[in-house]
C-alpha cells in the first residue's frame, strides 16, 4: 500500500516570490484584506473551521491562516472555541452589522411614517442621519403640494443650515460639535448661522423646546421643521423634516408642524425599541 501523504508536498513556509501570489510569496496587504475577508465568508457559510481547513481552502501555508485568524480574533471578528479548538464568526461582526441594520432598520420603519406625514401636512418629508460631519438624507416622501420633485435622498447638506443637522448637532457629543465649529459654519444664505456662540444659543434652545427649525437659512425661500428620532438606548440616530417653500411653510405654522413631526418621530423611536418612559441620555 503506498502512502497518501507522499502523494501531496507538504506546503512550505511562505518565501518572497517575484510576483508575490499564491500561497507562498508575501501577501501584499490587498491580497491579505481579501485572505480575511474571505476567512469570514467561510466562516459565515460554514459555522466553524479548524485553522488546517482554512488554509487549505485558501491554498496557504498554516502559520499563514493563524496569522490571519489572528488579526480578525484581535478586533473580535472571529472566536476561538477552546484553546485549540475552532473558530467562528464573534460579536464584532454583530457590532458592524448593527452600525449598518440600524439605518436600514431607519429606512424601512421610517417610510411608512414619512408617507403618512407627507400626505396629511402636503409637503417633502425626509429622515436623516448624520455622517462625517453633514446631514444625509436615507429617506424621503414627498407631499401633493410639492412645488419640485427634487430628491435628496443621499445628499450631505450641512448640519447647521438645515433643521435634521441642528437636530443631530443639539443631542450629539461634545467632539462632534466641536469638530462641526473647527470645520467652520458656511454662509449659504444670508440668514445662515455662522457664528458659533449663536449656533450653540440655537441648540440650546432646540434642546428645550425638542424640535429645530430653519428659515430660507439652506436655500433661499425654503423652511424647515424636524424632531429628534431615538434609537433603542435613548440616544438621537435620526432627524424627521419637513420642508417646503416659506410663502406656504411660514412660521406661524411651526408649532403646529412640530407637533406632528414629534409624533411621528416618537412612532419611528418606538419601533427602533425606545419608549419616552425612558430616560433619554442627553436629556439631563
């Protein structure tokens, strides 16, 4: 009987290669991003893997694997089952699948609330999140009263011209204003708030009274109304708006407009798992 492991070279240590592929040259950090990345989608689709499984479907050497395995196990993307034992996928992959469910979860419960809304007030409604230091919008409707069908789903407008960014910016943490005023508050009209003393009055007052309010400060003619949305720990992930053109949207019809965007933004918290019985973490 002839011995099977002659039958396969054991794979050698990685050596420097010309062209640095396969399983035995140095994985260029492209190449090794995609060795991680492809450990996880055979974790995902397998459940758990020895480190000689792994390197074997990805045609590496085992110290390789380890290394790799390393690395993920180190930002808590996958978990060791023993000392020896297997791995599997761990709870930092529940981490960044929760940054990103969150906003899908925004989108889906949202919709419904923004279609109801813009259909009883006739105006564009719209959700927003923040991201690297501007407002987005992930969700808009628009009203029978609208005078444009312009879309500003995915558009970055600033957080402190429009009523969702001051929103965001009144419940957000110290480093996140701050980071607002270092960048500079840009003059997009001539009523937008461009000192920062005055930018902290506005959230101040937003805070108490628990909605923010824009007028013809974005774009010239158009006014915004928009109230906090919470996530499931109290803290603000959202602004719901409405918007339209100040002739029709004036002032005077703030309070009233608030009113109902706070409702539908408390039936949009709610369902994000918050209730107002709770005690909201930046509300004193």
């Amino acid at each position: 009987m002839g011995n099977n492991s002659a039958a396969r070279p054991k794979r050698a240590p990685e050596q420097a290669t010309a062209d640095g592929g396969g399983g035995f040259g140095p994985a260029s950090p492209v190449q090794s991003v995609d060795r991680a990345l492809t450990i996880l989608q055979m974790l995902a689709e397998s459940g758990e893997l020895g480190v000689t499984e792994i390197a074997d479907r990805l045609d590496v050497h085992k110290s390789t694997a380890f290394r790799l395995l390393g690395s993920l196990e180190q930002h808590r993307l996958v978990e060791q089952l023993g000392e020896r034992g297997k791995y599997r996928l761990g709870f930092g992959i529940v981490r960044l699948a929760g940054a990103t469910t969150a906003r899908l979860d925004l989108a889906r419960e949202g919709g419904p609330v923004c279609r109801q809304l813009a259909g009883e007030i006739n105006e564009t409604v719209n959700i927003a999140v923040m991201d690297a230091g501007a407002a987005v919008n992930i969700t808009q409707e628009q009203g029978s009263a609208a005078v444009t069908a312009q879309n500003w789903i995915g558009q970055r407008t600033p957080l402190h011209a429009t009523s969702s960014g001051k929103v965001l910016l009144a419940w957000a943490d110290a480093d996140a204003l701050a980071a607002v005023l270092k960048a500079g508050l840009e003059r997009r009209t001539p009523a937008t708030i461009t000192d920062p003393e005055a930018l902290r009055a506005e959230l101040d007052r937003i805070r108490q009274r628990g909605w923010a309010c824009t007028v013809e400060e974005l774009e010239t003619g158009l006014n915004t109304v928009a109230a906090p949305v919470r996530g499931a720990d109290g803290s603000v992930v959202a602004g719901l708006s409405a918007s339209g053109p100040s002739y029709r949207l004036g002032t005077q019809s703030f309070p009233e407009l608030a009113k109902k965007l706070q409702a539908g933004a408390d039936e949009i918290s709610s369902q994000l798992g918050y209730y107002r019985s709770q005690k909201a973490p930046s509300d004193g």
